[in-house]
DNA sequence: CAGAAAACTGGAAGCGCTTCCACTTCTCCG
DNA sequence: CGGAGAAGTGGAAGCGCTTCCAGTTTTCTG
C-alpha cells in the first residue's frame, strides 16, 4: 500500500520549467561555473517551486561516488558494541562526517552473518571508505579491507600488521603510566587483567605495563585474560585471587573489567585502594562512579572517532594522511589515589 | 591517488561470458525465475569466475529501493547520544536488519546542521524508511517525516500526536511501579526528577509517578526538571533540597539522572536508601554499579531497538503493522530496598 | 497428437543524474 | 576593429542494473 511512493520532481521537470538544458540545470545545482547568471536564477527558482532534491542515488550511480561511508565494528563479543566507547566513537565519527556530506552507515559484524555483509560491503561499492574498528588478531576482514581498493582506516592497530592509515590511542604509553603510578605510590605487588590477547589493543596494554614495572624493576605478580567485559573481569579477579597471593596492585585492561573486578575484591571483603589500588582504562563517564571512583588511563575516545573520520575523508579525497596516534593520560581518583595508602 | 577505483566486472560481462542476455544473467543473480537450469548454472560459473558483485546503486536507482533505512537520533543534548541506552537500541536494530538486506544509515541530528542533513535525507529518497527517536516536542521533524512518503517509525512517542507507527515502552506503567513500591515500602514524602517536560517520555514518566502517589493518596513533595542527563540530575537534586524539606525517597525519570541524584546526596551527608530511597529507570548496565546498586524501571530497550526495525521493515514491505507498547517492571536492588529500611 | 498453458529468451526502454565535446557567444586588448 | 581566449550552452552518451513485452520453446492434458 505504502508502496507507490509519490513521484519527485526531477531534474528534467526542473530544467523543463527553467526553461534551460537539463546539463545547465545539473551546473546549477553542483553549483558548478559555465552558467550565465540569468539562467542559473531561473533554476533556482524552479527548483524552490518544484520542491526538487537531487535523487542521491541517481547522482552517485553518474558520478560513481555513493557519498557514504561505514564504520564497521567487528568482534565476537555479541554485547562489546554496548560499551559506551563505541557510543563516545560514533558521536567523534559523526561530528566530522557532519562537515562533508557523507552519510554513516553502521555495521555491527559480529556474527557470521554480519561478517558477510561486511565482506560484501566492501566488494560492492557500496560506500566510499571504511572504517574498522576492534578487530580480532586472526580476523580475515582486515586483510580483505586492505585488498579492496576502497581507503580503510583502522581504528586501533590490528594484529596482522600496520596498515596504510589507522588512528590509535597511545595505550602502551598509557599502560606505563599505569605501572608508574603503581610504582610511585610504593605498590610492590601488582597483577594485571589484559583483554584477548589476540587483540592488539590488549596486547599493546600488557606491554606498556610490564615495561613500565621492568624498568622499575618490580615484579608483576600475576596476569590473567579477561574479555573487556564486566562479567570477564569479575572472573578474571576470582581467578588472580586463586592462583596469586595477595596482590596490592590492579591494572584491567578496560574500565568495564575493572569494574567487574572490584565487584570480585569487594565479595572477598578486600578494600580499595587499601588493601588493592585498581587502575582502569579508557576513562568514560562510568569510571566516575564505581565504589571508588576509578583511577584510570584516560584515551580521548571521542577525538579517536573524529580523526578516523577525517583522515578516511582524506584518503578518499585522495590525500595520504599519514597514521595518527592519539596522547593518553592517568586520570587518579580514588581506587588508586596519589599518595600511598596506609594498609 | 586513490581516485581510479578498480574497475568492477559488470553485469553485461558476466552475461556475455555466460553466453546469455544480460537479462537472463540479472534473473540468476536475483534468483528470480525463468531461466533455465543450464543458463543459470553458466551464469553462476561466470559470476563466480569474475568475481562479480552487483552494484547496489545501479539496482537502486532500477529498483526504486535503495537498501538502507536511518535511525535518526534528534536532540539538543549533544552528549545525549553517549547514553548507552541508544547503543542498546542500536544493537537491536542492528540485529533485525541482519535478517533483512537493509543497511542502517546513522544519523544523530542534533545540530541544526545535522537537522538539515535529516530533513534532506527524508526528501531526497536516500533511504526507504526511518525511524526517528528522541524527538522534542516542539520537533517540526516529527511532522516533516509523516509528510514525506516514506514509512517512519518512532522510537517513543513524540508530544505531537500519535504517529502511525510507532513503538514504545510502557513509561507510564513503569513510572506506576516506581511510585507503588515507594508506598509499599513505608515512603511518605516522595520527589521527583523529570526529563525535559517537553518530551513525551518525561511527560509519561511524570504523569506515572504522580498518578500512582494519588492512587495512593500520598502526597508529591516536590518535583524538579533534570535533562536526563548525570549532572542535570545532580543539580536538579540540590534544588530539590533545596526548595523542600527532607524527602524519604526519590524517583528519577533516568538512570543517569539517579547516578547524578546519588552523588549530590552523598556529598550533603544524605544516606541511600535509609534517609532517601532511589529509583531511576531504564536499568541499563550502569546501574548495577552504582553506591549502592540502583533500583530502577526496567524497560526492555535492545528490544525496542528490535522491534523498531521489525516494524519499519514491514511498513517498507507494505504492511500496516500495528504501534506497540512495550512492557516495564521495577528491578529492585539495594537503593531502594523492597522491606522499609530502619532510618 | 493437437492445442493450450507454462516456461524461457533477449531486445529495448528506462531509473535520474553527470559530463564530454563541439559549438556559439562574449570580452578584452593591442 | 580584429582575433584570441574565456564563458556559456545543450546534445548525447553513459553510470550498471531491472523489467516490460513480444515472441519462442517446452511441457501437459485429455
């Protein structure tokens, strides 16, 4: 019923009532020169009479540019994209994309099928670049994107190598901060949660932090593998607690698997910062309040979005801006405050 | 540099290779019928051989189906969208349109130039169909997008009048609840921290509450505008200390709104539940980790999400799906305990 | 086995816009 | 005032696919 959609003027109708070619009419609306300004008036006012808007679609089949982008976000964590990270990304992404005119297309991929789609995507043209974000190490999807002669930029680097353009949040740099913080504030026994490990981002993080306590020489206590989720850090922290004796110190990964932890420490009766200090990372809204508030690294999540944006409107603009990678910081609160805490 | 895309195979080659017209060629990769077993098996050899991909813009321009419906995301509240309400919807969405072959067109309109892109999207046949939440009242979009031809779904309804199509959650029933388990639980001198009044969920969130106090026969002490988000909830909570004497309990018409509420209590000295009960509503992950944990409304929001997209995609399909009302109940956690607290 | 219905086939006409190209008309300056 | 170069103009050929239509071939019935 729904299904005879009023028909739109068009550009023919338009050039018609202007009484103009339909090539003038096309300059007039490009806002393209070559069009005396008698005619290119004329236009105008048929176009406001006609109530005419370009047929995108049209358009990007002639001009072989579909004025679209996709973020793809790609994990086998069904309930990861609920991370307001990707929330805090996506309003980055958006802003910028809001001076051009491309649209966002969104593209969950984490199911077979999802992944499908996205392979499929990026095959067919249907969009002018690409943006990919929280891939698996072993993810084929990278090595795919990078063969399909649309501009991919990477939101954080994959494991399978250092593509063209990706921008990244400094989080090794960030994870020694964490182990410096520790340090300084006379932690001796620190232990850390990472994310997969298969992931470059958990895998950047555990690094940062192991350097930052090496070149103290401090000993890290203990490592397990969490899943940046909440319910995976909860588990993690019980598993730490097993096979560890009593750490003082927490690094996770992310804050949601800090905050799983502290569920655990709180269970176990142990307090925080006395007994454990816990440093997240990522440092979005939630961070601020958990019991304690969370000491945590802080990425500009946000800005990440936008320079993903921005140097994909480059590539495809066919400049080659070069990677970027983004500053991080320590943002202490209570969980792990400045000064050492009396025990 | 980038500007000499690859060129894809096209439709006219793979029939060629195929040996047959290129209509026949276009009912194998639709599968449609009327070709025959062995044509369509050369055709499916040839595809296969050329690697070809159709090019959804060429069969949307044939089609008049373009393939991807928006969500539109309008507000003032630029941070709004950092809610992770809406990255529940979207994963619901999200997984509905996967059935389909629907891509999801992103847009959050709340700059006057995202307006604008919004406004153009609707009258330019750039999707076929929208679903549009979080609409202000005085949101002349709502009316534009009934106007333009297109299926429009809202997520909530908009102060505007009811739409055609439509799905909400039951906010006046929640907000029912809320008020009920404050009475049940010994709460006489209840307040509240609205939404921006000029939205049809504060307004029925509001109209709940008070309602169910009446029902009751106790008295509202004293209500307060927030904006649904933290820091509006933590203000709005000072003056409503400002302006009344102690109330026992207080319901939010936000989670975020609760967790601003919390904070502004803690700092005046205030104990939760046992000086004042809490309840905010949506119950989204953040509530779980709150000081203390908070009981809330819950509305089923990755199903909304769902739901949203069913409905539009069978709007699209020329269907006249009902609206639909989606349940609420309260989860009762600590912040407002379901036995009278001792004060 | 005749005749009708059903299944195939492919040519051609679009879908709505851009852009190359071959002209025609101005402008400007020595 | 003549001629070169810039500016303006519109016809026509696409962009890559769908689909109507007219005709051809198969397949079924009775």
């Amino acid at each position: 019923m729904e299904s005879s959609p009023k028909r739109m003027p068009t550009l023919d109708e338009v050039a018609q009532r202007a009484g103009v070619s339909r090539t003038a009419a096309s300059r007039v609306i490009n806002n393209a020169p070559h069009v005396s300004r008698a005619k290119r008036e004329a236009v105008e006012r048929a176009v406001r009479e006609l109530g005419f808007v370009p047929n995108p679609t049209a358009q990007a089949l002639a001009t072989r540019r579909v004025g679209a982008v996709v973020l793809a976000v790609s994990s086998d964590e069904p309930g990861l994209f609920a991370d307001p990270f990707f929330a805090e990304v996506i309003v980055g992404v958006s802003a910028a994309l809001e001076q051009t005119d491309l649209e966002l297309i969104l593209l969950l991929a984490n199911t077979p099928r999802g992944r499908d789609r996205l392979e499929r995507l990026l095959r067919s043209r249907r969009a002018d670049g690409v943006m990919l974000m929280a891939l698996r190490g072993d993810d084929p999807l990278g090595r795919l994107a990078e063969q399909t002669d649309l501009p991919v930029v990477f939101g954080g680097l994959p494991l399978t190598g250092e593509p063209r353009w990706y921008v990244d949040a400094d989080n090794r740099g960030g994870a020694r901060l964490a182990a410096e913080h520790f340090v300084r504030t006379g932690r001796r026994r620190p232990a850390m949660i990472t994310g997969q490990l298969d992931t470059q981002v958990a895998a950047a993080r555990e690094r940062g932090f192991t350097e930052g306590l090496a070149l103290a020489g401090v000993p890290l206590l203990g490592v397990e593998a969490g899943d940046f989720t909440e319910d995976g850090g909860a588990a993690a922290m019980e598993r730490l607690l097993a096979a560890h004796p009593a750490p003082d110190a927490l690094f996770t990964a992310s804050d949601a698997m800090a905050i799983g932890a502290l569920r655990t420490l709180r269970t176990r009766g142990l307090r925080v910062p006395e007994d454990v200090a816990v440093i997240g990372f990522n440092d979005l809204a939630s961070a601020r309040h958990t019991a304690p508030p969370l000491t945590t690294v802080h990425q500009p999540v946000r800005s990440l979005g936008r320079e993903m944006a921005r140097m994909l409107v480059g590539a495809i603009e066919g400049n080659d801006p070069g990677p970027l990678i983004l500053p991080t910081r320590l943002t202490v609160r209570e969980s792990a405050p400045d000064v050492p805490t009396e025990a």
